[in-house]
C-alpha cells in the first residue's frame, strides 16, 4: 500500500545559512569575504529552489542576536546587505521572484530600509517564487511582539487560540516550513521560526553557506522525500 506521506515534494523550505566566517577563515580572509560569498550562494540557492519546484523559501539573514557580534563585522553585514540588494537580487526579480522580509525594522538604517521597501514594492505581482528574508529576526522577539499586540487589542484571554496568535506574527501569510535546512554542521535552530517549525522536517548539513547550492538543496529535498511526516499521530 503506497504511504500518501511519503514521497512528498517539499514547496517551503527554510535555510539557516550558516559558516561564513569558518569558509573565510579557512582561506585566510577577512569575515566579509565569507558574509559575500554567502550572498552569491544566496542567489544560487534561490535559482535552484525554482529550478526544483520550490513555492516559499526563507533564508536567515541575520538574527536578533547577530547584534552582539563586533561592530566592524555588523557594519560589514549591513553593507553587504545593501550591495545584495542592489547587485544580486535584480536578476532574480526578473526571474519571477517576489521577496520580503521579515523581522524589525526600527533598527535598519534609513537607507537600508528604503531599499527593503523598494524591493518589495518592485516585487509585489511576481509568483515564480516568494523569498523570505529574515533580517534582524528572533523567534522568541516574534512571540513577545504578538503577545503585546494581543494586548494592546483588548483581546480577551478566553478568545485566544492558535488563529488569533497566527495573526499577529510578523507575517501571517508565510507558511509553515515543510523542511528547515542548516548549513556548515550545527545542530540547533537559533532561535528561528520558533512557531512556524513546529512539525517541520530538520536536515543538518556540513557544507558551509558559501559551498551551498543546487546539489545541496536537491540532496535535502530528497532526504525530505523519504519521510513520513506524522504531526503527533502514528
């Protein structure tokens, strides 16, 4: 008897993209060079989840905590960000590709921030594929937020279900994950997508971020595929 849980093709994937600073480490360079070899990877992945049938795919770009990290790094990151945008994203708005991002905005700069909302307004009809970018993101920060906006909507505590909660995340249309990728070998989550991975599938890969591309994705897409995915029943 074919199990109908078997076999299924994943249409969101999440990715945390992570070892950039181990790739240019490992190559004696400076961590920017391994933060922008991570962004050409970045557009790589993301021709290879339209070339595999992808529908959603959200990729961790920086987290709440990556503040703590030195200052010259962070200002680096928030260059390279800028440059991303401007340099290797535009193809891939061509391509069909609609991008947003999710997380805080207070703390971007102004500039930085006019060209997040560009982007997205520049990207708002294309369908080919939805890329979410998370950027200044924490899971637990996501919670806190919809917690207080909760609140500050007088809405009463009996009236509160999984709905209501779902509604006021950053953007209650994303979907859930189907799978969540990490890359360079790390075996935990950081604080990402904490409500919407619940059922997700985890795939925990060695090849550092800047390695990562279409026969990456493929292997995991297929590891997915041979799963039977359960949602707490047998």
């Amino acid at each position: 008897m074919n199990d109908p849980a078997r076999g299924e093709q994943a249409r969101t994937v999440a990715i945390i993209m992570d070892g950039n600073g181990r790739w240019a480490a490992k190559r004696d360079l400076p961590v920017a060079e391994g933060h922008r070899e991570g962004t050409r990877a970045l557009r790589r992945t993301v021709e290879a989840a339209i070339d595999l049938g992808l529908e959603t795919l959200v990729v961790y770009a920086f987290s709440t905590e990556n503040w703590s990290r030195p200052e010259g790094e962070v200002d680096s990151l928030m260059d390279i960000f800028g440059e991303t945008i401007e340099r290797e994203l535009p193809d891939l708005v061509r391509q069909g590709v609609r991008t947003r991002f999710i997380g805080r905005r207070d703390r971007a700069s102004a500039e930085l921030g006019a060209q997040m909302r560009r982007l997205e307004e520049e990207t708002a009809s294309n369908d080919r594929l939805n890329l979410w970018v998370a950027l200044d993101y924490g899971g637990r920060a996501e919670l806190v937020e919809a917690a207080r906006r909760l609140v500050e909507a007088g809405i009463e505590p009996a009236e509160i279900d999984e709905n209501i909660l779902r509604d006021n995340l950053y953007a209650p249309e994303l979907p859930d994950p189907d799978l969540l990728i990490r890359t360079s070998g790390e075996l935990r989550i950081s604080n990402f997508l904490l409500w919407q991975l619940a059922y997700s599938e985890l795939v925990f890969v060695d090849t550092l971020w800047p390695d990562f591309g279409h026969a990456e994705l493929e292997q995991a897409l297929a590891a997915y595929a041979g799963r039977r995915r359960r949602y707490g029943g047998r």
